[in-house]
C-alpha cells in the first residue's frame, strides 16, 4: 500500500543531469510568460482596464480607487523579498524539519498577508461584521446553537441572504469564534489562519503522494499567497477548500496504508464539506482518478475499494445520525433546499452561455495569472508525455474537474470566490512545473508574480462590500 503513485515516480521525474543543467525550456518560458501576464494584468488593474465581471451577464466587481495609484503596490515590495528569503531558507533545511518548515510558514505568513491587504477598503472586522458582506456572524449572535440548529429549516428565511443560501456549517464557525471570546477584527484574523489550513493539507497531500520535498514546498508557499483568498477573506469562501483537502489527504492515506480510520474520517470529513459548502465535492473527480491509478498498479484491490466505500458512508451516517439525535436537523432537505435556490437564482439572474466562458477568466483572478499559465503548461507536457508521475495524475483530474465544473454552470459568475477552493488545488501543476529544476528563479518569479497580483487587486477592486 505504502507505494501507490510512487513507485513509478521515478520514471516521469526529470533527469538529474537535465535539472542540473539548467531549467528546462517549457518551465522557463511558462514562467517568463506568466510573469510578464501577471505585470500586464497588475497595470490594467491600477489603471482601471482589467474586466472585473460583467453587467450583461448579471454581475461586475467595482473599482474602489481612481486610475493611475501606484502607491498601493509598495507592500508587495517588502512581501517578497521576505517570502523569497524564507522560501530560500526552507529549502536548505534538513528533511526533519520539514514539518516546522509547514507550521513555521503557516504562523509566518499572517503578516505578511495582512501587510498585502493594507489598501483593501474594508477591514476584516467590517467585514466579518456586515450582513452585506458576511451574513454568518449576526445570526451566531441573535440565537444560541441549540435554538438555531434545533429549528433550522424554520429559521432559514430569517436569516440574512448569504446565511439562508448556504449551509449552516459556516454560521455553526461563528458560533465557535464567539465561544473562544473573538470579536469581529480578531475573528477575521482566525478565518485568514483557518484558512491557510488548505494550502497545509496541500503540502501534505503532495508530499504523500509525491515523495517531493521541493513540489510539496511550492504547493504550500503558493497556497499560502493564493490571490482568491487574500481578496477574500475573511468572507468564508476562503475556509471552503479545507474540508474537502481534509477528505482528500484522509483517502490518500487511506490508499496509502489501508488502515481503517482514514476510510472513518474520509466520511467524517465529506460530512463537514456538505455541512459547510458542498461545492467542493466536484473535486470527487481527483478522489476517483486516485482509486484507479491505484488499482490499475495493483496496490489496490476491490475488495479494499468494498473496504474503503463501507466505511466511508459509516463514517458519514455517524455524523449524520448525531446532528440528527442532537438537534434533528437534517442535511439532506437543507441541502435539497440550497440547490433549489442556487437553481432558481440562475434561471431569473444569470445565463448560462456567457459564463461559461467567463469564468475561466476570473479563475486567473482568483488562482493567480501566472499559477493558470503554468497549468496549461503542466497539463500539455503531461498529456504529451503521458506521465504517470503523481503531480500529473492530480494535475490532469483537476482540469478535469475544472472542466466538469464550468460546464454543469451551477456557478454563474463570482468565480473569484465560488472557485477559491479550486484555485487552491491546481497550484500543484504550478509546483510541479516550478520543481523541475533546482533552480530558485521559476518558483521566486512565479510567487512574486502572485503577491504583485494579490497586493493590485486587494487595493483597487472592490471585491467584498460592506
């Protein structure tokens, strides 16, 4: 079991006498040309030309400031030769460490994103606090958890719009943050670390999988400085990718070793994703696209899969069984509800034929214009190649999902947001590409074309309204 995707991971890698030649052609020229995209994306955004949504289609995102104010890039002048100077650090660290390199950035990182948001007009308290903006903290507010998981279908048209169109997974965080003490500044402080969390279970995912120190590094340092959530939080969008990371890094182990409590938590995990935003599920195209690599090398056999399935759904109905026995509430007619009213919402507001497109356009937003130029360059190479490397497996089943997701159109628009969760797992074709060499330049130039990014659009676009 301890094999899957690994053993022949040798057999896609680049050779060594090739990396230490130089940095391959294909990594070098993506990495130039997303560089030099992200610049002309940042000039357009300062300038007030970047397309920032469309009123035709039913939704734009506003510019906050006047053209021309290149004052509000100085923080990514001090950000990245920080982050470049703990990246060159961290990779000189011993194997041991590897794990306090992962929480040394997690904890590292918050000031360094909170500095990139200096120019962002709301602040996080205001954010967390507005119903416009976050309609999650003021119903924790206004009812105890038991009052409102206890009678939750009949409280959901009281709440607040953001609130009656989600699950309650995100108002029950609310609850949790009051219960520590928080108010609004400090929360959205907590919402920014919980959702860092995501690119850490990246970090883990990829180094399971892979055995590569240096593609887990850049999938964690990518993750960590992902423009959709830096524009984002402390809307909770920006916490969606964690459950469904969680799910991901438990079936990994579970392919991995086969031991029974992976399979347990996968269904815990997969409970707390419909509970707290079910969107994420779509990723199930990487779960599935796993489970058949792993048989097709026969580290995996069906009756494992059996195994692995069983206790899955055990492990969800528990958690089913006890919000059920605790407060009778029911996830399957709030979900059923929440669906219904995503439908309807498109149907009146929104058309398909137009966003189908253009969402792809603000997935750049979001995943960064440098990070997409690298997946379509990480996704041709292993497609021409036919590698069977890890990192091609997760890259090839996220476009995969990205492609699924696009064209079922249940998001219309607001991609910048909806698709953060997204955005957060394809950085891995990034990472992989950027890790071909051992040269520092694709990586430091691909993470300063992502907090060049995120410093512009935190400053100019009024993403989030309070």
């Amino acid at each position: 079991m301890d094999r899957v995707l690994v053993e022949k991971r040798a057999a896609a890698a680049v050779p060594v006498d090739a990396a230490r030649a130089g940095v391959p052609r294909l990594v070098a020229w993506a990495v130039l040309a997303g560089a030099g995209l992200t610049v002309l994306a940042v000039i357009a955004m300062v300038l007030r030309r970047l397309p920032t949504g469309s009123r035709e289609a039913g939704w734009t995102y506003p510019y906050d400031r006047l053209a021309g104010e290149w004052h509000v890039l100085w923080p990514a002048l001090v950000v990245t030769p920080a982050v470049l100077g703990l990246l060159w650090l961290s990779r000189r660290l011993p194997e041991r460490a590897d794990a306090a390199v992962a929480a040394g950035w997690f904890v590292a990182v918050i000031p360094l994103q909170l500095l990139l948001r200096t120019y962002a007009l709301p602040s996080l308290g205001d954010i967390v606090a507005s119903d416009r903006a976050n309609s999650f903290y003021s119903p924790s507010q206004r009812w105890g958890i038991g009052e409102f998981m206890g009678n939750y279908m009949g409280l959901v048209e009281q709440l607040p719009p953001h609130a009656r169109t989600n699950m309650p997974g995100k108002t029950m965080l609310y609850f949790l943050l009051d219960a520590l003490g928080l108010g609004p500044a400090a929360m959205g402080v907590a919402v920014l670390a919980l959702a860092n969390l995501s690119a850490v279970l990246l970090w883990l995912i990829v180094r399971d999988l892979t055995s590569d120190r240096r593609i887990a590094l850049y999938a964690l340092v990518l993750g960590l400085l992902l423009p959709g959530t830096l524009y984002f939080a402390p809307v909770l969008n920006a916490v969606s990718p964690v459950p469904i990371l969680l799910a991901l890094w438990l079936h990994v182990r579970f392919l991995k070793t086969g031991r029974y409590g992976y399979a347990l938590g996968l269904g815990c995990a997969l409970y707390l994703t419909v509970f707290f935003e079910a969107l994420p599920l779509v990723l199930g195209v990487v779960f599935a696209a796993l489970l058949g690599v792993a048989l097709r090398q026969r580290t995996l056999t069906w009756p494992d899969v059996l195994r692995l399935v069983a206790l899955t759904v055990a492990g969800f109905a528990v958690c089913n069984a006890l919000l059920r026995g605790l407060f009778g509430y029911d996830l399957f007619d709030n979900f059923a509800y929440v669906l219904a009213d995503a439908n309807d919402f498109n149907a009146r507001w929104r058309p398909y034929g137009m966003w189908v497109t253009r969402n792809l356009w603000y997935l750049a937003l979001a995943a960064g214009v440098a990070s997409c130029v690298l997946l379509a360059a990480a996704t041709f190479d292993a497609v021409r190649r036919r590698s069977i490397h890890p990192a091609a497996v997760l890259t090839l089943s996220g476009v995969a999902v990205l492609v699924v997701l696009d064209l079922w159109g249940i998001n219309r628009g607001e991609t910048v947001r909806l698709w953060i969760f997204l955005a957060v797992y394809l950085q891995i074709a990034a990472a992989w590409l950027c890790a071909r060499t051992p040269r520092l330049w694709p990586a430091a130039l691909l993470l300063s074309a992502a907090i060049l990014q995120s410093t512009a659009g935190s400053a100019m676009i009024g993403f989030v309204r309070v």
